[in-house]
C-alpha cells in the first residue's frame, strides 16, 4: 500500500492484547459509570477537539457555531480543523497539553488502531474511547470520468477487465481512501471484494485526506475513491467523475463516524465529558431536522471551517443524489443520518464489524478477543448518562448494546455474537 503522506512509521503486525487492555482497565476503572456530581460544575471549561472538513463532523461545528458548548459549561471549548487523519492521529497522542487536541470527529475503527498502538509512533498503545457516534450512511464511492461508459454501481466487478488491463500494462489501476483501517478504507475493500476485484492484488490502495480527493482525481492519481461528502458531490459537479455507490446501499444504517476523546481526559475530567456529550447531542438533534439543512450547508461551508460552497453540500445532505452518471435520486432514505435511526448512539455490534473487517485484512490477529476491546473503548454508559441528563426521549435510547445481525448488498450477513461465522463465508480475505 502507497501513502502519499506516508510519516514513515513502522507498525507492528500483531496485537499484543494483554498489555493493551490492562491499559484499558486502568483507564476505565477510575472513572465508573455514574461519576457524575449533580450539582458540580465541569472539571474545565476547555477541551480541544479536532475535525476533517467532511459533512459528518457538522455535530461539532453546529455545537461550537450555535454556543452549546458554552450552554453546557464549556465556553472555551476549541474546534481545530485537522489536515488528515493521520493528523489527527498525531495530535491526539500529543494531547492538548502538547499543542495536540483531546478528542475529535474521527473514523470509527481509528481510537481501536490508535488504543492498540497499531497505528502509532513505536507501536506505543494510547488509550481511547468512543463517547457517541456522529452519523450513519452517506459515503460514497466514486469513479473517474474515464470510466463513464461502464457506468458501474452497486456491482465493481463492470470494472474488473478494466483494471486488469491496466495492471497487465504495468500500471495498475488505484483506489483511493482515506486512512488505512478507516472506515473508507473499509467500505471501498468491500466493494471491490463483492465484485471478484482484490483490494491488494488486482489494483493499488493509496491514502489520500478527504479534502484532497477531487485535486487528485483530477490530476489521474487514482481511478476510484471512497470518501465522505461534499467531495463526492464536488466531484459531480465539478464534472471530474460520478459516483458509483453511497455506502448506505452496502450496508442501510450503517455507523460511520465517532465522537471519541483521550481516555485520561475522559478519566480525569467526568463531569466536562457530560457537558461535552450533552452539547454535541443536542446539535445532533439540530443537524438532523430536515428544516435546518440549508442553514447547515451554510455554516460548515464557511471559509473557517470546510471553505465549500453551500451547493456541494446542500443537496446531499437532503437526500437529492445527482450521481453524475444519468442517475438522480430524490429525498433518497440513504440520507446522512445524525438523530434518526439512533444514529448517535455508539451500538457495540457495530464496532464488533470493524474489528472483524480489519481482522479480515490483517489489521488485527484472527485471535483479537474483540468483546473485551469493545467493553473497553466503546462507553456507551457515557452517552447514556447525557442523554438522560439532556431528557432524551425514551425512544431515542436503544434498549440493547446490540442492532442485531446486519445484512450486506451481497447478501452476507454479520452477527455480532459469531463473528467467525461471517469471517468464514467470505471470499477474498487475508489475516496477519
């Protein structure tokens, strides 16, 4: 795998789980569920936190735009754009303390690479849990205009003798994401895997940071990619290339990104973590009314924060598709989501399929105890404490940890509680 902004990082193969989670159990243990004071204010009333100017880190930005932050103790609370996610990655290890951040929006699987030293500097593991999720759905997996004819879809095997061509000439085709064991990283191997194409044999992952996805189709760096919006609307209208597929068409619901912090900032400041969850909550609440769309569109466009126009953004986040390829679709179900469908709420089930997807491809051991990761990084106690504190309706809080089992676009099935099981029916597969 090519990185394009590659630190040059060794990373280990294996997990090393038992010094991993014993981090973890010292980390958790001194901040129990509960450890809420009613009636003390926050610990601090600073935290800085770290976004990438894409559509589904609006939960912060709304929260710093309209002061909830500040309505829930919390006035200097930061919201610092991050170049990548590898950057982001670095300055959480810093920590604010280092001129880093504390917690940001990040991809899903990312605080379990960065809590198991996977993806860190010497391997060394920093303890992070995920506090809610910000969205479900609304990715998408794009293709350059050089492949308009095919048209491809749902099914990435139309591409197949096309990318094989290519790598017979000695230049194989490349698809781009956005960290390796992210959440993009993962749908786009999905995909390609569905449809008979190797993600490591039959074509060539690079890493490219979300904002720079639409310069690079452009200049022919890579033939497809798989990102979060507004790039692939930009891309569209840009007329560079269309969409193939919105990731909520893989996978309907799907999580995608977290809300997640340091765990020694979580541990040593209880209360400030309530009023940080409270405050993102209710934007989420916000963010999803489907009146607020455009006033949306129009804050995280701003110069500050994505520096989009409104219109690359707008569309979408309403449900109005134009794929750029004859396909349009209205007021589509596969809409980000960041209330409805208890979108916020961080299901463990969910985490149980990214750790067995980067299980997988190699990312983790196939022996990854993956409940006791999960009881570790995922706080869904924490959230479930905010949403009380906010009177969350009662419907807006899952009675079970758990979704269930979920079905694919190709008709593979994950279950939560037999993992192996889905491991097993998989076609195309490699483990560390």
């Amino acid at each position: 795998m090519k990185d394009i902004l590659s630190t040059g990082m060794h990373r280990r193969k294996l997990l090393k789980a038992g010094g991993t989670l014993a981090l973890f159990a010292a980390a958790k243990s001194a901040f129990p569920g509960g450890a809420f004071a009613a009636a003390a204010g926050p610990e601090t009333t600073k935290a800085t936190l770290g976004f990438i100017a894409l559509t589904d880190s609006a939960p912060l930005i709304v929260a710093k735009e309209k002061g909830l932050f500040a309505k829930y103790g919390m006035p200097d609370v930061e919201v610092v754009k991050q170049a990548s996610w590898g950057t982001t990655r670095d300055n959480l290890v810093l920590g604010s303390a280092g001129n880093g951040i504390d917690g940001a929006h990040i991809l899903t699987p990312m605080p379990y690479l960065i809590s198991t030293g996977k993806v860190t500097q010497n391997n060394q593991p920093l303890p992070m849990v995920i506090l809610a999720r910000l969205n479900l759905d609304a990715q998408g997996i794009s293709v350059g205009a050089a492949y308009a004819d095919i048209k491809v879809g749902a099914d990435s095997g139309l591409l197949k003798e096309a990318f094989a061509k290519k790598k017979a000439e000695g230049s194989p085709a490349k698809a781009a994401m956005t960290f390796p064991g992210g959440t993009h990283d993962l749908w786009i191997r999905y995909w390609l895997a569905a449809g008979g194409i190797d993600p490591d044999k039959d074509v060539e992952t690079i890493v490219v940071p979300p904002p720079q996805m639409v310069a690079n189709m452009k200049v022919g760096t890579m033939d497809c990619f798989c990102v979060g919006e507004p790039w692939n609307a930009q891309l569209v209208n840009q007329g560079i290339g269309y969409t193939a597929i919105n990731t909520a068409e893989i996978w309907a619901k799907h999580p995608e990104k977290s809300f997640a912090m340091r765990a020694d900032w979580v541990e040593k400041n209880p209360i400030a973590t309530k009023a940080l969850l409270m405050a993102v909550l209710e934007a989420q609440q916000w963010a999803d009314d489907m009146a607020n769309k455009d006033e949306l569109a129009a804050i995280v466009g701003k110069r500050a924060w994505f520096n989009v126009p409104a219109t690359d953004i707008a569309g979408r986040l309403k449900g109005d598709y134009d794929y750029g390829s004859g396909r349009v679709e209205t007021a589509s179900p596969h809409l980000m989501k960041f209330w409805r469908d208890h979108a916020s709420y961080p299901f463990q089930s969910h985490e149980k399929w990214f750790l067995t997807e980067n299980i997988r491809w190699g990312k983790f051991a196939p022996d990854t105890d993956i409940n006791a990761l999960v009881g570790k990084v995922n706080r869904e106690d924490l959230w479930r404490e905010a949403a009380s504190a906010l009177g969350v309706a009662a419907t807006d809080v899952p009675a079970s940890t758990s979704r269930g089992a979920e079905t694919f676009f190709d008709g593979k099935v994950f279950d939560p509680d037999n993992p192996q099981t889905y491991l097993a029916s998989l076609d195309i597969k490699r483990f560390a």
